[in-house]
C-alpha cells in the first residue's frame, strides 16, 4: 500500500510534493533509463507517474468503485496495457 499521508498531502503542500518528486526519481527514473535509454525516460516517467498518482488517489483516497473493490491483480490487468502504450510511444 502506497504512504497514504504522502499521497495526501503532495496535493497541498510543496514539501511534501517535492519529496513525492524525490521518490520517484529515485525509484521510477533510474528503472525508465535503463530500459528506455536517458532521452526518453523523463517523459515516460512523467506519464507513468500521472497514472500510478492518479491510481493511488483513485484507490486508496478516495475509494471510487471499480477502481478500490478489485483485487490488486485485477487492477494490474486493467492498468498494464495504458501503462505499457505509455512505454512504448517513442
């Protein structure tokens, strides 16, 4: 489960918007340059970044149907090939 607090307040605070920043430059970035090559990695990180945020909100805040019932891998199933249009798109 994502830090719902993080999540929460990245929405209303800079700092803690910067620090959602850090994270996924730590952990998206480094995973989208190694397998997309440096010139496309920061875009794709920013697109996939827009789904997996919008994901979590969708989810874990406010617990919209369809998206907060299914299990973990029905949403995987249902998200993957967005995500994967995301990678592939030169």
């Amino acid at each position: 489960m994502p830090d719902l607090e993080l999540l929460r307040s990245a929405v209303t605070n800079e700092r803690a918007a910067a620090r959602m920043r850090e994270v996924f430059a730590a952990q998206v970035a480094p995973a989208l340059a190694a397998a997309l090559g440096p010139d496309r990695a920061a875009r794709a990180a920013g697109l996939v970044a827009a789904q997996l945020l919008g994901l979590g909100l969708s989810r874990y805040l406010l617990r919209l149907p369809g998206v907060a019932d299914p299990a973990p891998s029905e949403v995987v199933e249902g998200l993957a090939p967005a995500i994967a249009a995301t990678l592939a798109a030169p």
